[in-house]
C-alpha cells in the first residue's frame, strides 16, 4: 500500500479523482496532493505551543469540514498533517537546529528535549492527530477506500 510517486501531481485533482488516491504510509505525499496541500499547508505551523494549538485546530476543523463532506482523500490529508505537525516539532525539540544527522550520525539530542517549546508543540500535534486517526468515520472510510481501490 505504498504511495504512487509515480503519477503527475502537478495535474491532477483528487477531489475529481480520489481513486488515483493512495493513503500510504505515514505522511507520504503530504506535500503532493491537490487541492489539499494548498488547503491545509497555509495552516500548518508549530514553532511555539500557541502557534501550534492554533494550527491544529484550524487542521482539524478541515479534516471535520471534510468528514461532513464524505471527503476521505481530504480527511486523511488533515491526518497526514497532523502527523506531520507532531514529528517535526519532535524532531526541532531532540534536536534544535532541525538536523538530525550531522556527518553521517544521529546527532545526540537536546538536553532539554522533553520540555522544550517544540516538546509542547508535538504534544499538541499529536494529541489531534490521535483523535482523528482514531475517529470511527475515517476508519471506515480509509477501509472502504483500500477496498475499492485496492489503494
């Protein structure tokens, strides 16, 4: 169930086309899919908690926005954001610079690493993420997508 990079995103719609949609694994494809990139990215920030809570409410209010619509494309989107959200603000609190690997090897990480700004930022980020991909309608949803579409 691997994410097909092989298409041309830059042409496709996947409101008007969700069966070329492939949900992957984790994040992949996160800054591929249209509209939804363009609907979601804008929103999407974690620099500090109170940037971070924002950003993830006004995600989630999307995921909700396409979960009344029967979106599953879009809802998953908002998921892959979510998660999105959650491990790069992990990966800027273990290691600030945003650099996990210095010269070939996972550079240490920051001492401060479970209590800093960005700790908090991904705490938000997944707590949201958690709900939504645990929301039975987008459960069934990504079920019936991967049946139909084998995807």
């Amino acid at each position: 169930m691997s994410f097909d990079y092989s298409l041309d995103y830059k042409t496709i719609d996947f409101r008007e086309h969700s069966e070329l949609y492939r949900v992957g694994i984790g994040e992949q494809g996160v800054l591929m899919v249209e509209p939804y990139k363009s609907e979601i990215l804008p929103h999407w920030r974690f620099k500090t908690p109170e940037i971070a809570q924002k950003s993830a409410d006004e995600i989630r209010a999307l995921f909700d926005r396409y979960k009344a619509a029967n979106d599953f494309v879009g809802m998953d989107m908002a998921r892959k954001f979510l998660q999105m959200g959650y491990t790069r603000a992990r990966r800027y609190a273990n290691h600030p610079s945003g650099r996990k690997y210095v010269k070939g090897e996972v550079a240490p990480q920051a001492k401060d690493c479970a209590t800093s700004e960005k700790a908090e930022s991904a705490r938000i980020f997944y707590r949201i993420w958690q709900s939504v991909r645990d929301d039975p309608e987008y459960q069934r949803l990504r079920a019936e997508h991967i049946t139909r579409h084998g995807k």
